[in-house]
C-alpha cells in the first residue's frame, strides 16, 4: 500500500494562502523541494483547474491536486496541506477549501491505486473533520495512518 509509506514530513498544517493557485504552489512545495516533481507539473494543476474548473474539489473541504505523471512526476509521493483559513477553489458545494491532498503518480496505475486508498480515508466525515482541524503535523498524521 503506497499510503503507508507517507511520513510526517508529508504533512504541513496551518498553511496560508490568498487564493486557489497560492494553495496549490504551497501544497507542491514538498514534493518540489524532494523531486519527486518538476515545476512543470506544479503548472500543470494549476492549468488544468484553469481549462477544467474545481474538479480537483472531491468532497466537502477537501481539494486533491494532481496533474497526469507525463507533466513532471519523477517519483511517486503524497503531501497533506491544512489551510489556516479556507480557500475558495470554485465549488458551489464544497468549498472553502482547507485541506489539500497533493498526488504524483509517476504511472497511471500508482495513480490509481494511490486515488483508491485515499477513497479509503475520505469516506469517513468525522475523521476528515478531525484533520482538518489537526492543530499540529503529529496529531494528523496519527489520525491519517489509524486503520
């Protein structure tokens, strides 16, 4: 299972940004600063939200960022973002935003499965609650790895 291989360092809480595409750049900030992703993909989200709208919005809060592995995934790897104060991506339904799930599939199948764990976790409304309103890294990433 690729969810088990996340670690603390893959979780920021508290995050602030003006708008959408802020939130994306942050949220991509880990990944870009281990390589698992180029900039290029980076652009890539943040086009495709441009030429698609919110459908990176998957549920109530919840946004999850990616782009296809072809635009600069070098490594497979997962982030969780908290934002401070809610973001607007777009979404009659869901929005504010205030947790981002970043995902970079270096193949369609990592892709894939990484997306079916995480429908997993998302399923579950008080447990997303209890993530989003995680006051620090540890105590979310202990709510996210609970089975």
């Amino acid at each position: 299972m690729l969810l088990n291989k996340v670690k603390i360092e893959d979780v920021e809480i508290g995050v602030s940004a003006s708008n959408w595409e802020a939130a994306i750049r942050k949220a991509a900030a880990k990944l870009l600063d281990r390589g698992a992703i180029e900039p290029s993909y980076v652009e890539a989200m943040i086009r495709s939200m441009h030429e698609n709208g919110p459908y990176i919005v998957i549920a109530k809060h919840i946004a999850l960022a990616h782009a296809r592995p072809e635009f600069g995934v070098n490594q497979n790897g997962l982030t969780f973002t908290t934002l401070k104060e809610g973001v607007a991506f777009g979404s009659e339904l869901f929005d504010p935003i205030y947790l981002i799930i970043t995902l970079a599939g270096a193949s369609a199948d990592d892709h894939l499965e990484l997306l079916g764990e995480l429908a997993e976790v998302l399923m579950e409304e008080e447990r997303i609650n209890r993530l989003i309103q995680a006051k620090t890294e540890k105590e979310f990433y202990e709510e996210l790895i609970k089975s």
